[in-house]
C-alpha cells in the first residue's frame, strides 16, 4: 500500500515492547497514562452510583456515563489546533490539571447533580486534546518508526485493558469506599500523571505557531486525500465492530443464557483485540504488519456474519474473539498514518482521530439499538458484519488510489524538477 511502508530499514526484526520500556520516557508516559486512565473509570462508576443515590434515577445514572462520550466531539473540533501550536508537556499537564480540579469538585458535600454533569462533561471536553497531545508527543519520545507504532500500542492496550480491570476495580472500592471517597482518588490519580508528566518528560517546542480556526484546522487535515482515507479506516469499522456489543445484552436473554455467560461474551472481543496487538506486536516485523493491514481489515467484520444462524454461546464466543483478533491490523494503519501526517498537523491529526473514534463508536451503538427495535439482534449484528466488510472494502480502494495519485504527482514534481 503505502510506499513509504516498504523502506527497507523497516524491514528489520521486531525491536518488541520490551525495547520501547527501555526509553525512560515513555515509562514515564505509560504510568501516568495508566494512572489517568484507571482514574477516569473509577469516576464513571462512582458517579454513576452517587448520582443514583442522589436522584433515585436509573436514566440520570446512565446519563453519567453518556456525557464520557457526547463532548467529545465538541472538544476535539475546538481544541484540536492547541495541540500544535504550544509544547506537548505544557498542553498535558494543564488538561490533567483540569480533570484534577474537576474531581476535586465532586467530592465537595452537597454539590448539586447537575454540577457533577456539567463537571463530567468538562473532563470529556479536554480527554480528545489529551490524548491527542500525547500521541502526538510520542513520536518525540521515540520517533516516527517501529518504536512508534509499538507505544501507541501500548497505551491502547492499557485503554482496553481497563475497561476489563477497571469495573471490577470500581466496584471492589465502593464496596469499602463511599462514592465521594472513590472519586477522591481519580483526582489524586490525576494530580499523580500531572506530576509524572511534568518531572519525567523533556519539554519540546510547540510543533506549529500558526493559529487557525478549528474549521480551516479540519479542511488541513481531511482536505489531504490519503491522510482522510486512513483517518476513515480507523473511524468506520468500530461503528460496526461496536454493533454485537451493544446488542449482547439482549440477545444473550433471547437465546438464554444468565449474566455468567453474557459477562463472557462482553469480555471476548476485548481479549481478542489485546492478544492480537501483543501478537502483532512481539512477533512480526514492521513489514508485515503493513503487509497484514489489507488481508486482516477486509476480513475483520467477516465473523460477524456466524450471528447468521443465530449461534449458541460457544460459537457467539469464537466470533467475538475472531473479530477481536484481527484488529491487529491496526499496528500496521498506525504506521501508515503517522507516515502521512506532516509534523505541524501531527497534534492536530491526532487529536481528530480519537475524537472520532470515540464519537462515532457512540453513534455505532446508538444505531444497533435502533435498529433492533425493528429486526432482531442476530439479523442486525450480522447486517452490521456485511455493510461493515463494503465500507472498509471500498475505503481500501480509496486509499490505494489515493496513494498512487500521490506517487504520480511525485513523479510529475521530479520530471518538472529535471
């Protein structure tokens, strides 16, 4: 695909995680990104429960997790430029800074819930420029190759991880912790990634100093043919990866089976993703996970269409886990991507990518749902698996041909050039 993805440096053996940990500071990133991100599902537990507590409402309750999606949009599109134009370490540390602050108001007696929303939607509003930034900054802690693609990796693996550990962690503290207490270490949590940032990462200049309006910031980055086929490759397919997910609940109790089964099933794909970005990771060289990128995403939604026949548990567990598994062609994408991206819109592209894969996973859910109350679940997860396998299809020709328009115009500059 991409002729950028076939130099023969990256042909090497796999350096592995293991060498990426030997770069003090991604250490240091790494424990400050675990520390946030335990810290952000602990508060959704907590407050969820002391909403619920405070309201008796069940919709309030469920409110509380929504507002970790809905801003996210928002923020990302407004905020995405600040992540060029000043230093990596500064932007991170502030946004931490704010979720600190924000938590710390939680915890006060007596705040009212709609203060507790409007203080979860500020700390949904900065996540995308957090994430972003730090994606971003990674390509200074460990450059623009293999070491790369292996740290983003990892930080994502944390992020699955965590909604495995996370709950259950939730859970076992409100069990021994009031749900104010709780929240008190998300703010702790936060205060710590603060400090973590601040001490173990060396500050770096600003990527860009030009200020531009968030809609000349999108048209910078989606306006580049090639660079808006890779953001769609990793946009679309969660939209219907996301569609069995959302739709496990219901259909466990249609073909009946208790809560034990159906916490197997909400845990299958979540493994699956982890062990193959480990696979991916540890075993193969750069080369061939660019090379596994189109065989694996033009067959990633493929198990979804076992849902066919409507499958008992054990075949509803193979298919989760398949899908899950292939998804390791998102270590080859993430090179494909950082390739494309020039180094002034690098903040900017980064930070649009999450806010769109957080958005349009809401939008996936929210459409399954709909759909489900005019077909049955199995009919819809596997419409999800066909229309997925198309899109993904036609994003790939997209990108090809983007790629040799783009060679073609290389050719044509270097003639000119002679």
């Amino acid at each position: 695909m991409p002729a950028d993805t076939q130099a023969p440096g990256r042909s090497a053996p796999p350096p592995g995680y293991r060498s990426v940990f030997r770069v003090r500071e991604f250490r240091t990133v790494f424990a400050a990104h675990l520390l946030s991100v335990l810290g952000v599902v602990v508060a959704e537990i907590s407050l969820s429960v002391l909403v619920y507590r405070t309201t008796g409402s069940p919709l309030m309750s469920a409110l509380t997790f929504a507002l970790g999606f809905l801003p996210y949009v928002l923020g990302g599109t407004l905020l995405a430029g600040i992540a060029d134009r000043h230093p990596a370490r500064r932007v991170l540390v502030a946004c931490d800074l704010v979720c600190a602050l924000c938590a710390a108001a939680m915890v006060a007696p007596g705040t009212p819930v709609a203060v507790l929303l409007v203080l979860r939607c500020a700390m949904a509003f900065v996540a995308p420029l957090f994430q972003g930034t730090r994606n971003a900054s990674l390509s200074g802690i460990l450059g623009t190759g293999d070491a790369f693609v292996l740290g983003r990796s990892l930080l994502r693996m944390v992020a699955q991880s965590a909604q495995l550990i996370g709950f259950g962690l939730g859970g076992l503290l409100l069990t021994v912790l009031a749900p104010r207490a709780a929240i008190a270490l998300t703010a702790a949590g936060f205060l710590g990634s603060a400090a973590l940032l601040r001490l173990g990462t060396r500050s770096r200049p600003a990527r860009s100093g030009t200020r531009t309006s968030p809609l000349a910031g999108l048209r910078a980055v989606l306006g580049r043919r090639r660079l808006r086929a890779l953001m769609l490759l990793f946009w679309l397919p969660p939209v219907f990866l996301v569609v069995p997910e959302a739709l496990l609940a219901p259909y466990a109790d249609g073909i009946g089976v208790g809560t034990a089964a159906l916490g197997l099933m909400m845990c299958a794909m979540p493994v699956g993703t982890i062990a193959g970005e480990l696979w991916a990771g540890s075993a193969l060289t750069a080369r061939t996970r660019s090379r596994i990128v189109i065989p694996l995403a033009s067959a990633g939604l493929l198990p979804l269409l076992l849902f066919a026949v409507r499958p008992g548990l054990p075949v509803v567990l193979a298919a989760l886990l398949l899908a899950g598994l292939a998804h390791a062609y998102t270590l080859g994408l993430d090179q494909w991507y950082v390739d494309a991206v020039p180094d002034e819109l690098r903040g900017r592209a980064m930070t649009l990518l999450s806010t769109g894969l957080m958005t349009l996973q809401g939008v996936g859910m929210a459409l399954a749902g709909l759909a489900a109350e005019f077909r049955p679940v199995h009919e819809v997860v596997t419409g999800a698996g066909v229309l997925g396998t198309g899109v993904v299809l036609l994003l790939l020709a997209e990108l090809r041909s983007a790629v040799r328009q783009e060679e073609r115009l290389r050719d044509e500059t270097a003639l000119a050039v002679k």
